[in-house]
C-alpha cells in the first residue's frame, strides 16, 4: 500500500515537472478556465503514459518546492466531471493528504491519473478554448495539443514504478502517523480503530448529544495507512458509525433565514474494508434542499446584492449589515436551491470581497457553501 505523503515527497525529490508529473500551486474547477486547464493537463498525463500512473501535485510553490498547502476538497465526483468531457476517460481520483508542518485546515492535492486500458483521451466537447476533439500530449513539463498522426509510446513505467515502490508503507510509519494525529487532536476526542488487523483509522471532533445521538463537530478523519485525509469540516455536524468492517459518516448541514436554522442530510460516506486488504468507499447524496417562501427570498437576494455592491465600494457596513454579511454566503446558496439561477454567480462574484473582509468567518463560511454547493451540483 503506498503511503502518499512519502509519494509526494518523492516525487517533488525526483525530478521537475515532466510527462508523468505535474505540479499546481492552487486548482481552480469552479471557474471555465480553471476547468478547461484541468481538463487538458488529464487528458495530456493520461495519454503520455499510457501503462502508469500519472500525477497532479497541488499546494507546492513551482519555483522551489515548498509545500504550502490547499484547502480540503471534498470532492468524490470529480470522475463524473472528467467523464463528461472526455471520450475515453481516464480513472482520476483526487486525495486530500495532510502534512505536519501545514494548519490542521490545509493539505496537498493529489490527483491520481490512469490511462482506460491505454485508449487515446481527447476532449468530448468545447470547454473555454479548446475545441471539442482536441487531443493533447506532454511535450517536457507543458501539456500541448496534437495534430498529427499519433503514437502512444510507455516511456515511464519504470521510473514511476520506482518511486511508487519507495513510497510503500510500512509499520513505522503508520505507527508515527497514529502518534501524530493522536496528539495534534488532543482537544477534540481522538480515537482510532483498526479494521481487518491492517487499517487504521485515526478520528476527532467537538461531541455533543441530542436526544441521545452523538454527532460532532470540526470532524477530521484520516486514512493512516495512506496518509489520506477523508474529512474534515470546521463547520458542519457529522454522525459516525463504526463496525468490524465499515466506518460510516453521515455529514449534515446547517441551512436556514432569519436566526431559525435545521440540520439537513447532506451525505453518507461509508468505508468498506475487505479482507484481502482492500477497502472501497461508497458516496451517496442524501440532500434534499429546503423550500422557502418565495417573497422572502427575493427579499434576501437582493439585500445580498446590496451588501456586496458596499463591499464593492468599501461602504462601512452598519451594525445590523455585519450581521447579515455572516449569513450571505448560505442564504445565496438556498436561493440557488430554490430556483434562483444566478444566485451561484452572484456568490461567486461576491468571493474577493468576502475574502478581504475584516471577520474571517465570512470567508470560511463561503467556502463551506462554495464546497455543498459543488458536490451536490456534481451529484
């Protein structure tokens, strides 16, 4: 079992950019561009290494490696966005992979690329600029189209078969990982459990009871054994569930108006672990968006626009607009649940605003709606 935060340290070790290697500062699928650029970089990976893996770094500064770190994705549908572009896909898997020296909130991206069973990948159809039938390839460290007659030739194997092969894990390092996650989450309930004698799993939260269920907060659960974050969120409540073979997580979130909020299902994580020391993970959507008086709503919607227009134009918000300014992210993302088709935009849009705002919850709060709203839409 390969452990991925020494896979990533090999791979920022081994070499600079090239054709079964990349590295990001930051990712960015929310927006056309960033998408269309993710798009080519898997498609260009996947048919440069036709027999291999292939990856994507994210979270590291490209001039000299340092590990900075990204914000937790929580993203399991990111095939179905891959699948949608391309003919051809590729398996593509993206993993949250914490590090010690980085916050608890931060991690590295890794994004796992591998070829479907060596078939040429080209975009499906036209994204920003590229153009529906585009087929690309590594030339060095940049992604570039091909027009030409095309060979796919295995180049890479053997070199990233070795540096998978020095990234395996072993009882030391899982022993180190349970450590360090034991004592970096002392003030949330650590816990561990080891699954088919092989699998641990480390987890942690703020526990609260209600009606004689536990659910916590600022959840964070790790994979040791592959150094694999499965989820973290500061915000939301979660309920854990825990067999001999599974580990379950039922993630709610907190929607509501006016200072009267209800916790609704969101999604059901489970994972399964199996006796030939394997394990698979299965998502599944329980969200059903809330309805809300229509008139209400508009009226909030275009408070928010108000709000952000004085953000725009550094206006000084009023005693009672602070408050609301908490509430703007989560009440554009049920106006877009309740048929209000540019609310999306309008969150987006408001995004550099919310980020230079004095309370840094606003921006964190953002987030948390930026994160559902994406893995319901993916949904």
């Amino acid at each position: 079992m390969i452990n991925k935060r020494l896979l990533i340290k090999n791979l920022l070790a081994h070499n600079d950019e090239n054709s079964f290697y990349d590295k990001k500062r930051k990712l960015n699928i929310g927006e056309k561009e960033g998408k269309a650029k993710f798009l080519k970089h898997i498609c260009a990976l996947s048919n440069s290494n036709p027999k291999n893996n292939s990856y994507i770094v994210i979270g590291v500064e490209d001039e000299n490696n340092k590990i900075i770190g990204v914000d937790f994705f929580d993203d399991s549908k990111i095939q179905n966005l891959v699948n949608a572009y391309m003919s051809n896909p590729p398996i593509v898997s993206y993993e949250n992979i914490p590090f010690p020296h980085l916050p608890s909130d931060k991690v590295v991206g890794l994004v796992s690329i591998r070829s479907n069973d060596g078939q040429l990948c080209s975009l499906r159809k036209n994204i920003w600029k590229y153009y529906g039938g585009t087929v690309f390839f590594r030339d060095g460290s940049i992604s570039m189209p091909k027009v030409f007659d095309i060979v796919i030739k295995d180049v890479n194997s053997e070199i990233v078969n070795a540096i998978e092969s020095h990234a395996q894990n072993n009882i030391e390092l899982t022993l180190d990982g349970v450590f360090d996650f034991m004592n970096s989450r002392k003030d949330y309930n650590p816990n561990y459990k080891v699954f088919k004698e092989y699998f641990v799993v480390c987890w942690a939260g703020k526990e609260k009871k209600v009606n004689g269920d536990t659910y916590c907060s600022r959840v964070d659960i790790e994979l040791i054994n592959e150094q694999v974050k499965l989820f973290y969120s500061q915000f939301d409540e979660v309920s854990i569930t825990i067999t001999e073979d599974e580990f379950k997580i039922i993630e709610f979130v907190q929607l509501g108006l006016q200072n009267t909020y209800k916790y609704y299902p969101l999604e059901e994580v489970t994972i399964k672990f199996k006796d030939n020391v394997s394990y698979d993970i299965e998502n599944k959507l329980l969200f059903d968006p809330p309805q809300f008086d229509k008139k209400v709503l508009h009226h909030l919607y275009n408070s928010n626009h108000a709000l952000v227009e004085k953000l725009k134009k550094k206006i000084s918000l009023t005693k009672n607009e602070e408050k609301d300014i908490i509430n703007l992210p989560s009440t554009y993302l049920i106006c877009y649940f309740n048929d209000f088709s540019n609310a999306k935009e309008k969150l987006e849009e408001a995004q550099p605003y919310l980020k230079n705002y004095s309370d840094k919850k606003v921006y964190d709060l953002y987030k948390e709606s930026i994160r559902i709203l994406r893995k319901v839409r993916y949904n």
